[in-house]
C-alpha cells in the first residue's frame, strides 16, 4: 500500500472549542461575533486575506 498523506480537516468551531474559546474572545479585535457565528455556520464566503488571519490565529497551515 502507497504511503498516503491523510489531511485532517477541523471546523472554525472545533479550533475554537479546542482552545477553550467562546465567540466572543475569539472575534476579539478582528471580526464582530455575527461574523465568526456566520463563518463558523458555513454560511458566508471567506477571503483569502481572512483564511490566512484565522489560519495564523489558530496556528494552523493553509493548504
């Protein structure tokens, strides 16, 4: 069997619970909370520029 690269996809929400966040702390300062509730619901588009603040804000990489 072929060594695979298996990607782990996480939530918005799972990064923030996993870091003991509530909406609020983690909208703290870069979006309001109706924004990270919409992004976290899947229900708006994300630019590139905001992908890469939340991947920066988690501490996770962009691929």
């Amino acid at each position: 069997m072929a060594n695979q690269d298996i990607g782990v996809q996480h939530t918005l929400k799972d990064l923030r619970v996993r870091l003991n966040l509530s909406q609020e702390l983690a909208a703290k300062g870069s979006v309001s909370v109706p924004t990270l509730r919409s992004w976290e619901n899947d229900s708006s588009n994300l630019t590139l520029a905001q992908m890469k603040r939340l991947a920066d804000f988690y501490k996770i990489p962009l691929v």
